[in-house]
C-alpha cells in the first residue's frame, strides 16, 4: 500500500537514474586524477605498508579516499587509526618523532588493540604484500581445473 | 573583433551536436542575426542533409583551405534565411587537411561579416575537435543524460579548460521526463551537480527531430515540437536574453498536481 501511494505521489524509491549518477561519481573521480581504482588500491597498500612498518594500524578502520569539490580540486583524505602505545605490551620500536596528530585522538578502541596481542599479530600478518601473494593464491587455485 | 565564434561539441559521438548546430543556426537567424554554421566534421558531413541544403553544394571547407574556390563561393544560403549560411565539410578528405590555424584564419574572416559563427565539432578528441575549438569564443557542450555521454563530456569539458577555452555551457539534449519522473533517467540537476557547469539548455525528447532530418527541415521551424521550442530558448540565451526553463510536463495530470502539492514541490 505504501508502495503504491508512494508510487502514485511520485516518490519513487531509488531507480537506476540513482546508480547512474553514482557510477558516474566514481568513474569520474579516477578520470580526473588519471589512476584508475585498481591502482588506487595498490597505492593505498603501498602507503599502509610503509605505514605499518613504524606503527601499529587498525587495518579495519583504515580510510584513504579521494575527496572531490569540482573537477579542478581533489585531495586524498586519509585517517589511519594507530595503536598507542603501552608499556606493558609487547613493545614495538616507535619512530622519535613520536605519533601522529591521529594518535592524539585516539579512541579506547585502539587503546585495548594495542593490549590485545592477537590483534595486532594479525594487523602484522595482514600485510598488503601478504594479501597480494594471498590474492595470487587463490587466483592459481581458480585456475586448476 | 566583430562576430562570436561558438563551438558545439561533445566528446561523445550521436548525442544530437549536428541537431543542436542546425537548429541554433535557424533560431539565431530568425532572431535577426546574421549567421554562417560550419561543419567541422570532414569525411562525414551531415550539417547539410539537417538543414536541407545539400544539393547546393559546391565547394567546401576544404577547398576554401586549399584555396581553390574563394570562401563567398563555399557559402550556400539558407533557404528561408538571407542572412543565414552554411560551409559544409568536404566528404572525400580526412581531418587532416584542415589545422587549427586554417579554423582561426576563417573564422577571423567570418567575424567581419556575420554575428554568430557556429562550428559543428566532431565527435572525440582528436583533430577535428582541436580544429573546431581553437577559433571558438564560446563552446556548447552537448550531452544526454547517460552514464557514457556525461563521462566523455567531462573529459572534453577538461581538454577545453585546459586549452583556455572554458568554462563551456552544456546543453542536455534527449532528456526523457517521464523517465526523469520515475527516477530511471539522469535529471538535469543530475548531470549539473556532475559537471559543474552552467546549462543553457534542456532538450527533451522528440519524435519530431526525427521527421525534421527526414524532410531537411530542422525543428525550430517546427511550432508544434517541444525541442524546436527548447532549441529556440538555448538561441535566446545564447544572445544573452534571460529566458526561463521550460516546464517539459506534457499536461500534468491532476495526481502529479497533487502529489507536487504533497511532496511541496
Ligand atoms: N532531442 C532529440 N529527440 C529525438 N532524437 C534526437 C534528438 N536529438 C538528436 N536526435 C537524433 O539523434 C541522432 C544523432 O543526432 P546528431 O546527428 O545531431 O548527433 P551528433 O552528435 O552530431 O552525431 P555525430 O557525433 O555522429 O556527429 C539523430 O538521429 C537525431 O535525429
Ligand atoms: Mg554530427
């Protein structure tokens, strides 16, 4: 019933004019900055790995997107949570220079990620170039018959 | 400098640049300007079938270029329209046998004597379009409301920026309310809040585009069709006159009334 009201008064529900001017969006983004997606995803592995070589990232929560105000004016936003760091835990070398702004601000969240061993033995292993030659696998498995 | 020199192009190939060149070619001179329309797309040229002028040609672009006949003789008159001219493509030669410079030189040429010079662009972004944009003072985009058409317009709206030639204005051609309504089609606003740049105009629809390239006889001329009226508007603003969009609504019936009324809208 509210279907066909809804119909009626002419509030119609997302259709694919909608999804046009999403794809749009996206496709747009790539062609204006010349990287199309998949390197964009490789330059986003490649800024976490080197990120993770100083700090501990919670990879889940990792955010690197383009930001686009107009054709002319694209900037690459990027919030990267990091552990802070505890003593107690098993302690990774930190760069002098200490942490970034971002760590200021971290959450409770980081803070029990940076208690929780497990956790961030798997933020390690999950290493972009693991994930890559993981990727690889899996693509060498698709291919036995 | 004299006359303005607007450039109707799109990137993408068929989505109605010969139509709209026509049909603005018309509406400016019905408005009293003196108007000459070129067809930049050489190899396939088409400006002429649109506007019934075909078996008048003689001469063309090319062979002004190469300078075997003088330009007064490639121009062939409009029908209805003594202050209205076409130049039409050679159909035999390639793009290449015109440079941009040979455009600017022309062009310099035509704005002592007409008031709009009007440059039918090939589709894509080669030659033929460096040839049609670098004398344009002003350049039309034409799109329709689709994913691909957008697309390959802002890769042009960014070559024509780049070349010192932007902003353009884009004219959404092809536009299906009923589709618009039902949030299957890209709206105007759409496409705008992608672009980013103004709209001169907003061309629905119409069977009638079609009958008008079957007779030669471009739409405008038409008093019936809603894209003649549509195009005639875009020539209005073009001369710089403020006219307001029309509402492309065939005869709202009263449940969309009332729905606008519910929804305040
Ligand atoms: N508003 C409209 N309603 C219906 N049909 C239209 C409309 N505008 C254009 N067309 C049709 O679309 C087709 C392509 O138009 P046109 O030749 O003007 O495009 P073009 O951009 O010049 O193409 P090309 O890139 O090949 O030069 C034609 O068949 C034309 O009749
Ligand atoms: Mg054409």
């Amino acid at each position: 019933m509210t279907n066909l009201l809804s119909r009626l008064f002419g509030r119609a529900k997302k259709g694919s004019g909608a999804t046009a001017k999403d794809r749009l969006r996206f496709v747009l983004q790539h062609d204006r900055i010349n990287l199309p997606p998949e390197r964009m995803e490789e330059m986003k592995s490649e800024i976490l790995a080197v990120i993770v070589k100083y700090l501990v990232v919670d990879k889940d929560r990792v955010e690197i997107d383009l930001e686009q105000r107009d054709r002319t004016h694209s900037k690459l936003v990027a919030e990267i949570p990091v552990a802070i760091h505890t003593p107690s835990a098993n302690s990774k070398p930190v760069a002098d220079s200490g942490a970034p702004a971002d760590a200021a601000e971290s959450n409770g969240a980081d803070a029990e990620l940076a208690d929780d061993d497990s956790a961030v033995e798997a933020a390690k292993s999950d290493s972009p170039k693991d994930a890559k030659e993981a990727k690889a696998d899996e693509d060498e498995e698709d291919k036995k018959p | 400098m004299g006359g303005k020199v607007v450039t109707i192009s799109s990137g993408k190939g068929g989505v109605g640049k010969t139509t709209a060149t026509a049909n603005l070619g018309i509406s400016l001179a019905s408005l009293g300007k003196k108007v000459v329309v070129i067809d930049a797309d050489i190899g396939l040229r088409n400006l002429d079938v649109i506007m019934g002028l075909e078996n008048r040609i003689v001469y063309d672009l090319v062979d002004v270029v190469e300078g075997r006949s003088k330009l007064r003789q490639a121009m062939i008159k409009h029908k209805k329209f003594d202050d209205l001219f076409l130049i039409p493509a050679a159909q035999t030669r390639d793009k290449m046998a015109v440079s941009p410079e040979d455009m600017v030189k022309l062009a310099n040429e035509l704005r002592e004597d007409f008031d709009y010079i009007l440059i039918d662009s090939p589709a894509g972004i080669e030659r033929g379009f460096r040839n049609a944009l670098e004398p344009a003072d002003e350049v039309l985009i034409v799109t329709n409301p689709e994913v691909s058409a957008v697309r390959d317009a802002d890769r042009i709206i960014g070559l024509i920026e780049a070349a010192d030639k932007g902003p353009g204005k884009l004219i959404i051609n092809r536009l299906k309310t009923e589709l618009v309504k039902k949030g299957e089609m890209l709206s105007s606003d759409d496409v705008f809040d992608i672009l980013g740049l103004s709209i001169v105009g907003i061309i629905p629809e119409d069977e009638l585009v079609l009958s008008a390239s079957n007779s030669g006889i471009p739409v405008t001329l038409n008093m019936q069709s809603k894209a003649g009226m549509a195009f005639n508007n875009v020539a209005r603003r073009v001369i710089g006159e403020d006219v307001p969009f029309m509402n492309l609504d065939e005869n709202p019936g009263i449940l969309q009334r009332l729905a606008k009324l519910l929804n305040g809208r």
